[in-house]
C-alpha cells in the first residue's frame, strides 16, 4: 500500500467517524453510498460529473434514510421521532435538529412534551414550544456531542420563551439561531454560576456563549412568568423526574419544585435552555 493510498483510506475514515458523531447514521449511509459510486464510476468519464453525482447520490440516500427508514429502525429501541413540522404545538426551533436525527426520545416523554406544548397553548394563545437536542435514534450510551447524558431517549431541551423587543408582544423565535449561546445572564444580585464554573477550570460551561453571535440577543426580551409556566407544568408531569435550568433563574422565576435541579459545573450552562428528562 503506498501512500497516496493510506491517505485516501484514513480521510475515508475522518469521513465515516465525523459523519457518525454528528448524525449516528451517517457513516453507514457512506459505506452504502461506496456501491453507487462504483456504478458511477464505471459510466461517467467526467471527474467532476462523478463528483457531483457521488455526492448527490449520498444526500439522497442519507435523506431517504433519515426520514423515511431509521424512524421505522428506531421503534424497536424504543424511541420515537420528536415532529420535523410544528404537531401539537410542539416543533423544532431549527430543522438542522431533524436533519442530523437529533429528535428522538421515548414515548412517554414525546407524549410528555406534546401535553405541555397543548397547555401553554391554552394558557398563552398562538405558543408553539421549541425543542432542541433530543437523543439519537439508536442503542443506549451512544454520546450526543456536545451533551453529557443525552442518550438513552429520556432527556430533551426546549428553548426558553421571549417576547420580541420592539413590540414587547409573545414570540415563538428564539434569539439563537440553535437555541443555544445567547443567555439570560445573571444580574449583579444574582449568584453567578457561570462564572464560579469557569474559574473553577470547567472551560466548556460558557463555551457556547462565546462562540455564538450576540447580535440577535438585541431583538428579544425574555419572558419570564411564561418560561416559569413552560418549567412548571413538566414540574407536574409524573413522566418527569428531573429538569435542569441555571441557579439564578430558578431563583428569579421563584421555582421551587424538588424537580429542579442544579446540573454541575461539568456540563454546560443553562440559562439559555431548559433540560427535561424521563425518571
């Protein structure tokens, strides 16, 4: 084996290990691709046409799959896909969340979500509830990148609730485009978690915060007593055994369910998002 050919074999497998971490699926819809770009390479001359037709060939693969095929493969392992559209007042705030299957947890907690999302629509009119990372489809202890625990379909982020600055009327958008990085901070009368985490050497617990534009954070005023809601009625949730927000806002939005705990310095900070999970 020569070298341009160990090259080919170690970027071949940089390409299956990313595409896994990010999707879980996509490093076996690569190797199933090889057999299509055999075909096209027996009947296009064209560098570039072979190309183009490999890749386009993956992405129809990988999207046949991930929507049609791993929610049929992932009911056996007892988890079920989260709406890719808004269902129930329930919906993805971005659809990157679909894409990369990131949007499975186990029925009762799909079932959970749908029931809080039907009450915050009766209590606050025009609310649909945005979810964020879930859980894989597939098999227990597979990581979630960035998430400590997301994997084993029992947890799910939401986003928090906002009211847009200019009108200071509901929203259901989020300042960050993810849903992540853009926080309710602290206020200098309020215990700051963040950065008692970072200068204990816990790097990671502010990490997305500085690496996602602020910009957007100008457009929203968050909305306090609806996010209270939001946490309070997965409080009441039997389903429900523990939900993680940032020790301020539990303070400040006077939340005093036994539910509701402080996550540690290990993971990441939560005054952007709130974290619910099965018992």
């Amino acid at each position: 084996m020569d070298f341009k050919q160990i090259l080919i074999y170690t970027a071949r497998a940089l390409i299956f290990l990313v595409l896994t971490v990010l999707t879980q699926t996509g490093g076996v819809v690569y190797l199933i691709n090889f057999s299509t770009c055999n075909q096209i390479n027996k009947r296009m001359a064209n560098r570039w046409l072979r190309r183009l037709c490999k890749l386009g060939s993956f992405i129809l693969i990988y999207l046949l799959a991930t929507f049609l095929i791993v929610p049929l493969l992932a009911r056996p392992f007892g988890r079920v896909q989260l709406p890719v559209r808004t269902t129930n007042n329930l919906r993805p705030l971005t659809f990157l969340t679909c894409l990369l299957n990131r949007n499975y947890v186990r029925k009762d907690l799909r079932d959970a979500a749908f029931s809080v999302a039907a009450k915050m629509n009766q209590q606050y009119p025009g609310t649909v509830v945005n979810y964020l990372d879930a859980n894989f489809p597939f098999i227990n202890g597979f990581p979630l990148a960035p998430h400590l625990s997301h994997n084993d379909g029992k947890k799910l982020d939401l986003a928090f609730c906002y009211k847009d600055k200019a009108t200071l009327t509901a929203t259901n958008k989020a300042p960050s485009p993810i849903g992540y990085g853009i926080c309710e901070e602290p206020t200098p009368a309020e215990k700051n978690t963040a950065e008692f985490c970072s200068e204990h050497g816990y790097w990671q617990y502010s990490f997305l915060k500085n690496v996602m534009p602020q910009g957007a954070k100008n457009d929203f005023v968050f909305y306090g007593e609806k996010t209270k809601y939001l946490v309070e009625l997965f409080c009441r949730d039997n389903r429900i055994g523990k939900i993680f927000i940032e020790p301020h806002l539990k303070l400040r939005l006077q939340l005093t369910n036994s539910k509701i705990r402080f996550h540690g310095c290990r993971a990441v900070r939560h005054d952007d998002h709130i974290h619910v999970q099965l018992n």
